[in-house]
C-alpha cells in the first residue's frame, strides 16, 4: 500500500512538472497556438470533449474494436497456436510464414486490410486481430518449447491423459509467456485500431486525431492523443493485473 | 515371489549420424518381491535404457516382459535423475499431484502424504517452492511424490547422482530405511559401486554395449546399515570384486 501511494506521489509530481515547463515554454517563447496549445487550452478542450456524447462514441468504439478484436486474437491464436505447437511437421511449415507475417510491418498492411474488409468496422477489427495474434502463437510456441522431456516423461509415469497433460502442465508453462505476449499485443492492437482509423472511416480516437490535424485543431488532437495513451495505460494494467493473479507461474521462466 | 520376469529383451537405437546401435542384448532377470537391485555397468551401456522400457516410456524389439500382477505395471514410482519437480507448485502440491491425476485423493492417500513428509524430513518446507530447496531436499521431494500413490515397484534412474558426498551418504541411509519400512520392490540404476552395494540386496552387473548381464552379485551384509559398514572388510571385498568386474568391461 505504501508503494502505491509513492508510485502515485511521484507520478503526480512528475505529470505537474511536465505540465509546467509545456506553460513556461510556451510563455517564454510565445508559440502560437495551432503548434503548440498551452496546456489550459488543451484542458478546456479535454473538458469540451468529456462534456459531448460524440465524445464517448468514438472511445467506445475504439475500445470495443481493440477488446473484441484481442478477444478473436485470444481464441483462434490459443487454438492455432496449441495445434502448431503439438505438430512438428506443421510448425516446420508454418514457420517461415509465421515469420514473415511477425517481422512485416503490419502497419504498412493497413491499406490492403481496408480494400478487403471494407472502411467500416470489420477492416479495424482485422487489423487488432493480427496485431495481437502473432505474438500470441509465438508466446505458446516458446512455452511449449520450453517443457522438458522428463516433464512429459513424468507425466507418462502417472498414466495422465491429454486433458491432463494439458491443464497440468503444459497450460501453466504457457502461461507466463502467453500473459508476455498480451502486453506486447494489446499496446501493438491499439496502435493498430487508431491507425486504421485515421486512414478510412468517420468514428473512433483515431478519426477524431486525423479530423483535428486536418483542420489545424491542435487542442482537439493533444486531447485525442492524451485520451489514446490513457487507454492504452488502463487495457495495459489490466493485462499486468491478470499477470499479477498468475504471479505463481513465472517459476517456468527461471 | 517372482514380480516382474524379463526375458531376452533387446533395444538397439539409430544414432544421430545412421548408425544401428545395440544397446542391451538378450536380458534376462527375474525381480523378487521386496528385493532392493541395483543395475550398475559402464557408462553409456544402456542401464537407464533398462529401467526406461521397464516403465513404458521406451519401446523394446524383442524378448518379453511378464509382470504377475498387472497392476504393477499402471502403478508404478519413477524417480528421474533431475527431480522434475514442477516449479509452480509447493512441495506438498508436488507430492499430492499424482493422487490428483490419479483421482486417488481421499483421507487415507492423504495421510499417507503426511506420513511421508515426516519420513523424508520434509516437512518444515511443505510450503517451499522447488526453488527454495537444495538439490537433496528437491529429490526428498521427487522421492516422496514418486510413493504418494503407494506404488509397490520404485524404478530409480540415478537419483542421487548430482548430489554431493554427504547429502549422498545422507540420502542413502534414508533410502536404505525406507524401502525397510514401506516394504517397496525396488530398482535403482546407479554408476557409484558403493552405492549399489551398501543399498542392495542383489547387484545386477552389465557388460559394454551391447549390453548383456555379466553377473549378479547378492549382497550378502547385515540388515541393519550404517555408515560404519562401509569400512569393514566384507563390504570392501565385494566393492573391489565388483569395480574388477566393471574394469574388465572397459
């Protein structure tokens, strides 16, 4: 508890401190306000934003891309991922793509993802979708690969079966790899849902970015960003909270 | 009574660059209910390979294996050279972990767990995870989980063979008890001819690869071991008999 009060303490004061010297900068320096709004323009503008409906329509609609599309990457990469992993011939085969499609930057795909899915929901959904699930069958890749042969040798002495094998040990070794890849994963789909939709549709974050910066309104797109960057710290703890209730497994990593 | 009886049994393996290797050729042996064998030999001549196809998790191509109780067979301890202890789990979550897979936990199995980390000295770390142990506090453990589910035969691959000196020592006279009061049949693989001797009852000798029995020695010393006997010269003649054995082998 103390520990969070600090962490607290010295995030404020370092927030206050960063506020402070954007005012001094801008006052000393005179900079007009399409470059730089002083942090009192900005604000007012935060409190405009919080104030409309308009507003919390497209913070939903980002989030609710970026948390159903984690949510497909979640399911399909944990299947994919199981199967790749129990198959050696297939994970032979599937490793040059898997790593071709890890290393290409999946925002340069974004056009591609909008000519096939449209410049509505379904393009944004895909692209949080592949963001997050190659480093989700890599994770379970990597944990599975990171079992021992004795383990499974152990478990063939105590006549387990395949449920058995895999709720008892192969899940919990995964599982500290696969809660790395869900930080990776989340901040990549967040990247990737305000990037899509600066590049086509009219709703979510990043359409209310490319909207302010089109029209000069420099107050409007540092609140877009400050409002990105507080999703992305509150999807992140919450990934860090899970990673926290499974404290127990990271014993594998060692 | 006989237990297991293992008739001519061969297990040759392909090498990593083609080659056909035979690792244990025409084995024979017999194991008695509540024997203590060890199985010494070279190095590399296939004594794990014995216990392993023992166990199921190696396949053999010829010979047979009777075991005259079937469930002997779905029932029984493997204690690994390195104690693939999971390293998530305490040590009691350890222990009680095949009871689990086994669907055998109830009261009874329960307490057996509690008397057996009274017998292994365990229990002021039942709450210790893996990582907390010493090597021989980690292999107590393994050791103990591998009797949880009270199996009557305990196959041993070299159990205490990372161990140092005096945590060997140690752990030899706690084995020594423990097969004395639980009643266990057990085979033990081990490269330390001391070991074997001051543990067994017979000492299966093999030959190099491959591998055929080249003679079983019965341990003929008292019940009762201590440290102490290691020193006298019955024990000493039948170290010296058997490193001459193993010497004539490499």
């Amino acid at each position: 508890m103390n520990n969070l009060k600090k962490t607290i303490t010295y995030t404020v004061i370092s927030l206050t401190v960063f506020v402070l010297v954007w005012q001094l900068y801008i006052s000393i320096f005179d900079v007009p306000a399409f470059i730089l709004p002083s942090p009192v323009t900005v604000g007012k503008e935060m409190i405009n934003q919080i104030t409309q409906v308009s507003f919390y329509k497209n913070m939903l609609y980002t989030l609710s891309e970026v948390l159903l599309g984690f949510a497909l990457s979640i399911v399909f990469g944990l299947l994919i991922g199981y199967f790749i992993g129990k198959h050696p011939h297939i994970k032979r085969l599937s490793m040059p793509l898997l790593v071709f499609f890890q290393v290409s930057p999946k925002i340069a795909l974004i056009p591609i993802f909008i000519i096939w899915f449209g410049l509505g929901y379904g393009s944004k959904l895909f692209v949080v979708f592949i963001m997050s699930f190659f480093p989700i069958i890599e994770s379970i890749l990597l944990g599975l690969g990171n079992i021992s042969k004795e383990m499974y040798e152990y478990m063939k002495i105590l006549k387990a079966n395949r449920i058995q094998i895999l709720t008892q040990l192969e899940a919990p070794c995964c599982i500290p790899y696969i809660l790395s890849s869900f930080k990776v994963g989340i901040i990549q789909a967040i990247i990737g849902a305000t990037v899509a939709e600066w590049m086509a549709g009219q709703l979510g974050i990043g359409y209310l970015q490319s909207f302010a910066s089109s029209t000069f309104n420099s107050p409007l797109l540092i609140t877009g960003i400050a409002f990105t960057i507080l999703l992305g710290i509150l999807l992140y703890g919450g990934v860090t909270l899970l990673e926290h209730h499974f404290q127990r497994y990271q014993e594998v990593k060692q | 009574m006989t237990m297991i009886e293992m008739k001519n049994i061969s297990k040759s393996f392909t090498s990593t660059n083609g080659e056909r290797i035979q690792a244990i050729k025409d084995v024979s042996l017999s194991v008695e209910k509540d024997e203590f064998i060890s199985i010494i030999g070279p190095s590399g001549c296939g004594k794990s390979t014995l216990l392993r196809i023992l166990s199921e998790l190696q396949e053999y191509d010829s010979g047979e294996i009777l075991f005259h109780d079937e469930n002997l067979k779905d029932n029984l301890g493997f204690v690994f050279q390195d104690s693939v202890l999971l390293p998530w789990k305490s040590v009691y979550e350890n222990i009680v972990m095949p009871l689990k897979i086994k669907h055998m936990e109830t009261p009874e199995t329960l307490a057996h767990v509690e008397e057996l980390l009274d017998l292994m000295n365990l229990k002021e770390f039942r709450n210790s995870l893996p990582k907390e142990l010493s090597g021989g506090m980690k292999q107590r453990t393994s050791i103990a989980r591998s009797l949880s589910y009270n199996p009557k035969l305990l196959l041993m691959d070299e159990p205490f063979g990372a161990l140092d000196a005096m945590t060997r020592d140690h752990l030899n006279l706690e084995l020594r008890r423990l097969w004395k009061q639980t009643k266990k049949t057990i085979l033990f693989v081990t490269h330390d001819i001391e070991e074997a001797v001051f543990l067994s009852t017979r000492v299966v000798v093999l030959s190099n690869r491959p591998s055929t029995i080249h003679d079983i020695v019965t341990i003929d010393l008292p019940e009762e071991r201590t440290l102490e006997l290691r020193d006298t010269p019955d024990f000493i003649n039948y170290v010296s008999r058997l490193r001459g054995m193993l010497n004539e082998q490499s």
